[in-house]
C-alpha cells in the first residue's frame, strides 16, 4: 500500500507532464505547418515562426459550432 | 528547382491576375499595434522547400518587411510589415519570382480556433481515459477492495474535470436539441456518459466493487476523435477554398465631383458615384458607362461565353470583368442592390425551398436512441419486478446504457467522411462537409451549366497549325501587348518563344477594336474584320462572333478563329455519368446557337438563355417531382441554381458566391471529377451502411448480455473498443478499394483519369 503513495502519484505527474508538453507545441504552433517543417530541417536560415496574435473578442468556445447547427 | 513549376491546377484557378492595389492590400491587412501591420497571402503554387527560401528570401529582402514566413501546408505567407510608408509591393515582387499570389482574407475568419480547441478536449480525453484505464486494469485484475476503493476515487478525481472539459461538446447539443424537442446522436451519448459517471460515483461512495469511471471517459475520447476528425476535414477545404482568388470586387476608385480620387470600400458606394474602372478590374456594382471603350467578359455573370464591347451609355452588371480599357463609369445601384446582391436573395430564396437534409447519423439515432432508452427502462422496471432490488436493477439498466452508447455509430460515419474526404483531396476536390458528400450519393440526374464549367471559359485558337506561321508569330508578338481573352489565345497558341518586340515602333489598344502595330511605316492591325481591314477589302466569311483578323495597311494577312475551348474530359465524364444510368441536362445562360452545338456534340438535351432565377426554378422543380439533382457550374447566374439542387459541385474558377453556395469545389481542370465524385460518395455511402449494420450487429449481441445482467466494466470496456477498431478499419478500406482500382486501370494514384465508373453497391 506505500508504494502506491509514490507511485500513483508519479505516474500521474509524468502523464500530466506529456500531456502539458502536447498542449504547449499545440499552442507554439508547432502543427500549424507539418510540410512546410519537413521541408525546412534542409535549410539553413533561421525559422522562427510567426506566432499568431490572439485577437481581443474573439475566441469561441468549443461548444459554438455545434449550437449554432 | 522544376518542382517550383507552378502547377496547372491552380494557374488555372487564377483566373483573376488582377494586381491588388495599395488600398485593397491596406483593407486587406491587420494591425498588430506598435506600427506593425500583418498581411497574409495566398500563394497556391508553392510546392516545396525551396520555394519557401525563395519566397522568404525575397519577402524580407524588401524595404519595409519585418519578417516574411510561408506556410507551406496551407499555401499562405504571412508578412508583418511596418505601417507608415505605402505597403511593401509583395504581390507584384512575388510575381517576378514566378507566384501567382492575391490577398488572403483573414478577417472573415472568426473560427479558426476550433480545430484547436477540439485537439486540446481530444488530448484531456486521451490523458484521462490512459490513466483511467491503467487503474482500472488492475482493479480488473482483482485489486484488493481497500486498493480497489482507492483506485475508484483516484479514477473519480480524474474523471470529473475531464467530463466537464471534454464533455461540454455534446452535453451542450444534446441539450439544444432537447430544447428544441428533438434527439440527436449527442442525447443518448450524455444520458450514457452522465448516467454511467454518477452511478460510479454512487459506487465509490458506497465501496462498491464495479465502477464504470473508464467506460464513461473512453467512450469520450472515442468519439471526439469522430468529431475531431469530421472538423479539421472540413476546415481544410474550408482553408483550400478561401484561398482562391478572390473574384469580386473589394472597393472601387471613386473620382469625387472635386476631382480627388479616393478608394471606397464596396459597401460605401452609392448611386450616382462616378467609377474609374481600370483595364482587368472587376465591375463592382451595376452601372453605366459614362467614358470610354473596352470589352467586358461576362462570361462568369451571364454565362455569355464571347466578350461583349462596351461604350458609352452601356449597362454594366456588377461582377463583368473589363479587359481592355479604362473606363469612367457611374453607379447604378448601391451594392447592396446589384446583381450579386440580387443573386444572393436568390440563393437564400432557394435554401428555404430546400427540403432540409438530415444527415445519415441523425437519422439512425433518431431510431436507435428510443430504443434504447425504452430498453434501458424496461430492463430496469423488469429487474424491480423479478428482484425488488432496486439497486441491482440499476446498475444492470445503466449497463444496458453504456454498453449500447453509440460509440461505433459517433465513428462509423464520421470515420467513413473523413476517409473519402482525403481520397478526394488527392484528386483535387474539396468537399464542404460529410452531409453534402451524402446528398451526392442520392443523386441520379447530372446538371451542367455551359461556359466556365463544361467549357474552360477561354477562347481557344481554331487549327492553329494550319495558318501561316509568319502571320501567327507577328499576331502573337502584336497580342502580348494585350489583356484581351482573344490576345492570350494567340499566344498561346505560337509555339515556342514569342519573338522579342520585333522593331516595333508603337503598339496601342483600341478597346472594343483590337490592336495596331507600327514597325517603320507599315501599320498592322489586329482585330474585329470590319476594323482591320480597307474598306472593299474583301475576305471570307468572317463576320461571325469570335473571329480576328491580321491585316497589313489595311491587306488582308490572315484570320484566326476562337471557339471557347472544352473543359479536357467533357466527352468522357458525359458518357461515364449517362453509362451508369444518370440523367444529364445542359442548362446555360449563354446564347441558343453555342449551347445546341455542345449539346448535340454531347447528346444531352439542353436549356439555353436561361435567367439565373429560372435556372434556380428549373432545378427546384426537378427536386418537387423527386429527382435528386447534381448542379455544376460555375457563374454567379449559377448560384442560386446550386443552392436548390440536391447536391452541388463548382470548378476553382466559380465566381466567389458560386464556390461559398457548392458543397464540392473541384480544383483540376478535368470534368472526370465529378463521376469521380460520385463514386468516392457511393462507396462511401456503401461503407457507411456497413459500419451502421456492424454498428447495430453489435448492439444485437451486446443488449441481451447486457439485459440479463451479465456485464461487467471489463467486459464493457472490451466490448466497446472492439467495435469501435471493427469500425475504423472498415473505413479505412474505403481508400483501399480506390487504389486498387486504380491499379488495374494502370492510371497515376493521384488522377484516377478512367472514364469507368465503378459504382458497386451503388443502387
């Protein structure tokens, strides 16, 4: 029964640490363009992306779209 | 670098090569603050890494660019630039190096989000349902109850935050749906979820030994995966087509009566205003000609498919495009009232005629939630009755509601829609949404408009090779002086190299005439034959429509004569679509004398001069005596048409209202995609049935063992996952099959360019 006390907890930590790692390259952009990185490890420029602005009044809840159908 | 050549695909869908100027380019851009101004550009012809250095290369190389970056997954650039000065010329630089590129909108694009949001809920599901799972293997595995008790409240702990995130999507449809008196797919998926939570809360509190928390959270992530899915295959041909050229006019240059020109915005224009109109813009709403002399290409408004001259005192319609001269004119109407405005009331006329469609997965639940739920409470009343436990009958009823939860049904379709949405993506057309690809499988009659569908909507040079071709090459070499449809034929129509300007000393315009050459003293000219040629000059019949004549000092050298050439594949697509027993008509605006000729070329029977609202009539009544209808076409007098029929599809080249109306936008230049279409359609339809048949099939063996009491999370758990794979992997023989066949045609995996139409399981 100790073990789970360190085990359970740490499991869930290194889930949680992956899933924050996902939804950080999600947010940083890094899915915005798949081809465009595939082809770009060729090139030696710097390539950093351009992070979208987050425009003021407009994020929509994941819900909208379907109320609207 | 020869993969940087631009593909045909898209150089044909630019029809419009009209160069945005710095006031559209400036409407267009967003402001970042801090003296930084963002535009994105549409650029459909970038292909690969080097492409990308190029471009950037160029981009940031100009004066005033901050930071120029390519997307090369959606064929877009964005630049930041620093307000202040004029706009960076990006367009007219990206067109030295070879780009095709127009003004990408990013202002009409308030829902860009949601793919995102959808993939975070998708990645909080796959967490929770992992972690879920794994404490609940070893709960299966036959914990301890202190250790089980713990796993259960662990599990809870989990599973409530990801409810409430990820659960949101369908808790709120189902609950408007309710609302609004009805079911739909999303109710028996929350009664199932909510239902299944709280009784494994009731469990955990009360130390049971069957908790469903892994269940409730799995089924979840199964179906967001559907609906994620099913989203960012309709954004990506959302993205595709929005990335079009932009076919309507954004403002107009107004000359004010001070004599200061100004550029409105479209919606600021009012009747009475005076309009400069240079050559190769479009007409932005209904007016008149008050100056000048040019010729307008109708083609995309009236289906009209040779180009009409205009003068003083002509009416023009909103959406014309002037090719040749500048012209002064005044407005008619505000743009709220011009045609395109018109032909939008008329859409809008059309959707409510239109029976509304509900879509195949609506339609099965619609049957299969109150069977269900009518199972679930007789299994419940019935456990009551047999045992007096009400406790017992509970968690068997619930049982009966997960383990019958739709989860093969929330991705049989979806799965299905996606896969065949891919397979017509690698052949070039975008398809709007799952229901649309439906509707197309229902349809048995095939309506094409004429020009710019079944017709390229260019002119086409007539037996090229057997003119003089001295005569060709000096037309050619006159005609790259000119915008003009007629001119670009020629030149296309020269082999090899156009000759570099051969002394010629000057070369102008005439609008509505054609073209005079000077080299030296000799004058030649390039045009209508009563403009060219001497008086007395007398030549073959030559008066028809589409005919130019090369003349030297007034001397008769040469004729060319321009059809509007077909679309590649008219003949066989036609046949392939009558072969397999569809119904097909030709329905066109354009003049009677044209369209009897295609028609009879094709042997379809055909409407000719017909008005944008008849059109629309015309399609609707065909829909009211029950013949599901395919439209094609591709002019705004088309849109109200593509609204009413059953299912529609357009070419790149549709005007922009004609291409937004579409459920099915095609991007190559062969008319073969639309028996293509349909086929995609039907054996899509076809696997839909078999998902819904395994998906029910399912339900048959599971509800029994279910009713009698026989389920435990584990076995529901298996159960569930197994039929959803089953599910999955039937729709991934959708492609499988299309490959195949062609394999055996010997065609190119990405062009299946064989007439044969296989509709197995069609009918």
């Amino acid at each position: 029964m100790t073990d789970f006390f360190y085990l359970i907890p740490l499991a869930l930590a290194l889930g949680m640490v992956g899933l924050a790692t996902f939804l950080w390259s999600l947010k940083s952009g890094q899915y915005e363009d798949l081809d465009g990185a595939a082809a770009r490890i060729l090139s030696n420029e710097a390539d950093n992306p351009i992070v979208k602005v987050q425009q003021p009044n407009s994020s929509p809840e994941i819900g909208d779209e379907f109320l609207k159908n | 670098m020869t993969c940087c050549a631009p593909s045909v695909e898209f150089a044909d869908a630019v029809i419009d090569r009209r160069r945005a100027k710095n006031d559209e380019m400036l409407l267009a851009s967003r402001d970042l603050g801090e003296g930084l101004r963002q535009t994105s550009l549409s650029v459909p012809t970038i292909h690969c890494g080097a492409c990308i250095q190029k471009i950037e290369k160029t981009l940031d190389a100009l004066p005033g660019v901050e930071q120029a970056r390519v997307n090369l997954s959606t064929k877009r650039v964005t630049t930041r630039w620093r307000a202040g000065g004029a706009p960076p010329p990006l367009i007219e630089s990206l067109s030295r190096i070879g780009y095709e590129a127009h003004l990408y909108d990013a202002a009409v694009d308030p829902k860009d989000d949601t793919v995102a949001k959808m993939v975070r809920a998708l990645a909080v599901a796959g967490f929770a349902a992992s972690n879920i799972m794994l404490l609940s293997v070893s709960v299966w595995s036959g914990a301890e109850p202190p250790t089980r008790d713990l796993f259960h409240w662990i599990s809870a702990l989990i599973a409530l935050p990801a409810l409430a995130y990820c659960g949101r999507i369908f808790f709120s449809s189902a609950w408007q749906s309710l609302r609004h008196g009805q079911t739909n797919m999303d109710v028996p998926i929350s009664i199932g979820v909510l239902f299944a939570f709280g009784l494994s809360l009731y469990e955990t509190f009360n130390r049971g030994p069957h908790a469903y928390f892994d269940a409730s959270i799995t089924l979840l992530f199964f179906l967001l995966i559907g609906r994620t899915l099913d989203h960012m295959m309709r954004e990506r041909a959302r993205v595709a087509v929005k990335g079009l050229a932009r076919l309507a006019a954004r403002g107009a240059l107004i000359l004010q009566p001070d004599g200061k020109q100004i550029y409105l915005p479209l919606s600021e224009i009012r009747p009475g205003m005076t309009i400069l109109l240079t050559a190769g813009e479009r007409v932005p709403v209904n007016c008149r000609v008050l100056k000048g002399q040019s010729d307008v290409d109708c083609s995309l408004v009236s289906g009209e498919s040779m180009p009409q001259t205009a003068g003083p005192g002509s009416m023009l319609q909103a959406g014309t495009l002037n090719l040749t001269g500048p012209l002064t004119i005044a407005a008619t109407a505000a743009a709220k009232d011009s045609f395109l405005a018109e032909m939008i009331r008329m859409m809008e006329a059309a959707e409510s005629g239109r029976s509304t469609y509900r879509r195949i997965a609506d339609r099965a639940s619609r049957l299969y939630a109150p069977v269900v739920h009518v199972a679930a409470v007789a299994t419940f009343v019935s456990w009551v009755a047999a045992t007096a436990d009400v406790h017992r009958a509970l968690t068997i009823a619930i049982a009966v509601l997960i383990i019958t939860c739709p989860c093969a049904l929330g991705l049989a379709v979806p799965m299905v829609q996606v896969v065949a949405a891919r397979r017509l993506f690698e052949q070039g057309i975008m398809l709007k949404d799952g229901g649309a690809l439906e509707r197309l499988a229902e349809v048995e009659t095939v309506v094409f408009d004429k020009t710019g569908t079944l017709t390229l909507g260019e002119p086409w040079l007539i037996d090229g090779s057997a003119i003089d071709p001295d005569a060709l090459e000096l037309a050619a070499a006159i005609a790259l002086h000119s915008q003009h449809p007629y001119s670009r034929a020629l030149v296309a129509a020269h082999q090899g190299p156009v000759p570099s300007p051969i002394s010629m000393t000057s070369v102008s315009e005439h609008p509505g005439s054609g073209l005079e050459a000077c080299i030296g003293t000799t004058v030649h000219r390039l045009g209508r034959p009563e403009w060219a040629l001497a008086d007395g000059e007398v030549t073959q019949s030559v008066s028809e429509i589409g005919t130019m004549v090369l003349s030297k000092d007034g001397r008769y050298l040469a004729t060319f004569q321009f059809v509007d050439r077909l679309r590649p594949d008219v003949r066989e697509a036609v046949a392939a679509l009558a072969e397999n027993g569809f119904a097909v008509e030709l329905l066109s605006g354009d003049r009677e004398e044209p369209v009897r000729q295609l028609a009879s070329a094709l042997g379809v029977p055909h409407y000719s001069a017909v008005s944008p609202a008849d059109k629309a009539t015309h399609i609707a009544s065909m829909g009211a005596s029950g013949r599901k209808v395919l439209m094609v076409g591709d002019g705004l007098n088309d849109a109200p048409a593509l609204v009413a029929a059953h299912a529609s599809m357009a070419p790149a080249s549709a005007a922009d209202v004609g291409r937004n109306a579409a459920d099915l936008v095609f991007l190559r230049e062969s008319l073969l995609s639309v028996p293509q279409a349909i086929t995609v359609a039907r054996n899509a339809r076809r696997l839909v049935r078999e998902n819904l048949i395994i998906a029910v099939g399912y339900n048959a063996i599971a509800m029994p063992v279910a009713i009698l009491g026989y389920v435990t999370p584990l076995t529901a758990a298996v159960a569930m996952s197994l039929s959803s794979l089953i599910v999955v992997a039937n729709a991934l023989r959708l492609g499988d099959d299309l490959r195949r066949k062609q394999r055996k045609d010997g065609s190119p995996t990405s062009n299946l360019s064989s007439p044969q139409l296989a509709l197995e399981g069609g009918k």
